[in-house]
C-alpha cells in the first residue's frame, strides 16, 4: 500500500500544478489583447473613457474623457499589491513630470476597497486623483487581469503604451520623454 501512496501523491500534485499553469494561461493570453494591440505598433482607443467613476475620498465621479486633450498615465493598483507599492517612488516622479507638462497621473483600483486604497495613497504620501473600480468592470476591456498594469493614453484619447506588469524606471523615463515629446 505504501509503495503507491508516495507515486499517487506526486501525480496529483503534478496535475494540479497543470491544472493551475493552464488557467493562467488561458487568463493572460486573451487578457492582454489590447497590451498585445499596442505592442504591434497600434493605437486603440481607451476603452470606458466615458464612464463615470467615484473619485477617491469625494462624492464626485469623473472620467478619463475629461481628461482628453493631456497624456494620462493610468495605474491600475491595490493597497495589498507588493509590486504596486515598490513602484511607488516612480510614480511620484512620473506625476511631476506629467504635471510639469500639462499630463496627468490618475490611478485606478483592482479588486481593493476604497479603505485600502486611501490606505495605501496616504502610506506612500500619493497626491494624484484615484477611480474607484469596485466591481473592475472598468478596466476589464483593458485586459487587466492581475496588478500593478500601466496605460498611458494620448492627448487624442488613444492607448500610446501598455505596461502589464510593474514599472522600471527605464520605461517610465523613455516612455514618458516619446509620448510628452520631451526626446526624439
């Protein structure tokens, strides 16, 4: 009997290891369709611009169509994501140099409550303007399945860069220097 214990528990960890490695395929590979539209050089319109969600900390609801005519760097986050708040030092910078030149830095919650998220903006003294996505039906066309992702939207209202893992300062730097029209 125990001659086939130790080869059946080995079994059975390998097939839940697929199980689970075929999932997160199944997920990540049609999630990121758009990230994949703009890494092939396309410019998709930002989907949801139009709708309007609760602005942290206010009664107030905005959109990222109030927005048009500046480059918006949209950080989709949670309070309890490891990577999200390694990154935070980068997006302080990368809100200066947005402001600096007419751009705005807007965050946007993934699977987080309001509580964590004003948490997490008060901790890493975070000043830019955060959505509420409570239900993340608002970044689901995005693709976003997982955090920290990063878009950033063109004066125009179209997705110049796609980011769907957690920021470098590299990419944020050469990033930020093609689309504001800082570098050639």
């Amino acid at each position: 009997m125990r001659r086939y214990l130790v080869p059946s528990v080995v079994s059975a960890v390998v097939v839940a290891l697929l199980a689970v490695l075929a999932f997160g395929v199944s997920v990540n590979g049609a999630g990121n369709a758009l990230a994949a539209r703009v890494a092939r050089g396309q410019r998709p319109p930002a989907p949801n611009d139009t709708v309007r969600l609760q602005l942290l900390g206010s009664s107030r609801r905005e959109s990222l169509s109030q927005l048009r005519g500046k480059v918006v760097m949209l950080n989709v986050f949670a309070g309890w994501c490891v990577a999200c708040q390694d990154e935070t030092p980068l997006l302080r910078r990368a809100q200066r140099l947005l402001l600096a030149h007419g751009g705005e830095l807007v965050g946007m919650t993934y699977q987080d409550s309001s509580t964590d998220a004003a948490g997490y903006m008060r901790r890493y003294h975070l000043s830019y303007p955060v959505l509420l996505d409570p239900g993340d039906t608002f970044v689901g066309p995005y693709g976003v399945n997982g955090v920290p992702e990063t878009f950033i939207i063109g004066r125009n209202g179209r997705i110049l860069a796609a980011r769907t893992f957690q920021l470098s300062g590299t990419w944020v730097s050469r990033t930020l220097d093609r689309v504001l029209g800082l570098k050639a």
